[in-house]
C-alpha cells in the first residue's frame, strides 16, 4: 500500500505513526523516518489540534468576511451615493437647509386653518407673535441659493404668503378700529403690521414686491384715519424713521449676483467677478424705468445684460416708490 503523505509536515508525521513504518524496511530517507518515530504520538496531537485550530479560525474568518461582502459593497455604495456630487447636479438646498424650510410646515398649516376660520384680533395676534418667534433671526435658509430658487413659488412662497396673508389680518383689524373711532387703536395695528412685514422682505426680488405692496396699502390706510394732530404727529416721526432705518439693498443684490454667477460656472461657463461698484454700473447702464417696467426680455436683448440684472433694477425701482409712498404719506398727513 502506498504511504499517504499529508499536505504538511504533521500529514506526514500521521502517516508515519499511523502505519508503523520501520525505518530500515522503508524505502524514504531513513533519517526523517527515525525523526518521526521519535516523536511521541500526545505531542503530535497536540500539534495537530494547534494546527486544526489555526486552519478552522481562517476558515471561518473567510466565510464570515465572504458573507459581509455584499453588504460592505452596499454600504460603500450608499456612502459615495451620499456624498457624491456631480458637478452636472443643478445647485439646489443642502439637507440642513431643507429641514429648516420644512419645520415651517406646522404655522404655515396653522396659519390657513385660523383665517378660514375668520379668527378675532386676540387670535391674530398670537398668529402674528407665532410668526415673529418662527422668522426671528432665522431667515438665512430662505435666502435663495440659485437664480431660480426664489419666492415665486415653491415651499418659499407658501411660507411668505403664509405669513404676508396673517399680517394682512392686522390692516383689516386696524380698517375696523378706525371705522369705531378706536383711532389709537387702528394705529398701533397699522405699525405692527409695517413691522411685521419686514421680517421676510428682503430675501430676493419676489418677497421685497410682494412685501412693499402690503405696506403701501398699509400707508395708504394710516393716511385715510381720522387722525388728531398729535396722532398725526406720531405717525410722521414713525414712518420718518421707519424710513431712515430701511436696509440696503446691497446684500441682496450681491447674493442674487452671486447665485447667477455659481449657475453660469455649473454651465461650463466662465465665472464673473461681481463687486457693490461694478453691479451699480451695470444696473446704471440699463434703461430707464418707464422702458424697463415689465420688458425684461427686450432689456436682456437690447443691453445684453443677464435677466438677473434686469430683475434687480426692476427691484430698486420698487424701492424707490416705496419710499415714494412714504414721502407721499407723509406729505399728506401734514395737509
């Protein structure tokens, strides 16, 4: 019968114990035969065990790690999934900006429950403070992240309608108070309502318009009450310095400039370095408001300025009527 050697040096041993070889009858190298035979048989068990205990904890370590792979594989591909971005992905809010704009859902669903319901001014007025805790210092998500991403429509304008349509229920408050001679009264609602309108109004070019048309009607409201001479005196310092205080247009304007130029770059064109001084020159350079009211199409082909621009001009002519109607308001309130 011939011997069996193992895949090792121990297979050997085995064969040699297991089959009593001699050494001197057998034909392999005597000297390893004499080795073996030495070798007390516990010893070459332990050894043994030792040696099936190594190759069992490898083998079982190559089964679990062959039965992992597909999940490592899944995982990895989640995390590049996750953390990948194309440089062809049109820009759009991160998840953390997401999350805030959507924890607005409560009040804005609050909001339109309360006025279908046609609340009275103490439930205005806590849908207004609501509002005010909701937008105070918080408004920086809201501020576009892309020429498109505006207040026109989307989850933007809901909340912005949301919030312009609970501060218009303070004019209709304020029309009633006035109309029962609570002068006083319709005044406090009407300043609250100036207020409160500024909260969201220079985020982009749609909430500044939308915003200034409510608080021009508001002027127009104050102007029609009955006023004593104090209380006209009152309203004239008020919207002096409600005036006075109205921010500047330029960290809107260079916002929208910057989100025009990130888009430009993401089309593979080339990037434009936007200054205060050089985007007054170019909203200088377009023509003048009676030709740029609603004909941003013919501005972008006559000048060949970016629609961009042409909406920012739009917007600093809203401004200027604006304070226009101020200046109006006040003048009539001295009559």
């Amino acid at each position: 019968m011939p011997i069996r050697l193992g895949g090792n040096f121990w297979g050997f041993v085995r064969s040699a114990h297991n089959l009593n070889i001699e050494p001197e009858t057998n034909p392999i190298n005597k000297t390893s035969l004499r080795f073996v035979s030495a070798i007390p048989l516990k010893a070459l068990h332990r050894v043994n065990a030792k040696a099936d205990y190594g190759d069992m904890v490898w083998r079982t370590l190559g089964w679990k790690v062959t039965a992992l792979l597909p999940w490592i594989a899944v995982a990895a591909l989640a995390f590049v999934a996750r953390t990948y971005q194309d440089p062809r992905e049109p820009i759009a809010t991160d998840l953390v900006q997401q999350a805030r704009i959507l924890s607005y859902r409560s009040i804005v669903a609050k909001t339109a429950f309360e006025l279908a319901r046609n609340p009275d001014i103490a439930t205005t007025e806590a849908l207004v403070a609501q509002w005010r805790r909701a937008t105070d210092g918080r408004n920086g998500h809201l501020i576009p992240v892309a020429v498109d991403d505006t207040a026109a429509e989307g989850a933007k304008n809901e909340i912005l309608v949301a919030q312009l349509a609970a501060v218009r229920r303070l004019q209709v408050f304020g029309l009633r108070e006035a109309r029962k001679g609570h002068v006083a009264e319709a005044l406090a609602l009407y300043r609250e309502s100036l207020q409160e309108d500024e909260r969201l109004k220079y985020l982009d070019p749609d909430s500044l318009r939308l915003a200034i048309v409510d608080q021009r009607r508001t002027m127009y409201l104050m102007a029609s009450a009955p006023l004593s001479a104090a209380q006209r005196s009152d309203t004239i310092a008020f919207l002096s310095k409600f005036s006075e205080h109205q921010p500047s247009l330029a960290v809107m304007d260079m916002n929208m400039m910057s989100c025009y130029t990130e888009s430009q770059v993401a089309e593979g064109q080339a990037e434009l370095v936007w200054t205060e001084h050089s985007l007054h020159v170019n909203l200088a350079s377009l023509p003048s408001e009676n030709t740029a009211k609603g004909r941003a199409r013919h501005i972008l082909g006559a000048t060949g300025s970016p629609y961009i621009l042409s909406r920012l001009r739009m917007t600093h002519f809203a401004v200027a009527r604006f304070n226009e109607s101020v200046h109006d308001t006040i003048n009539q309130l001295r009559v």
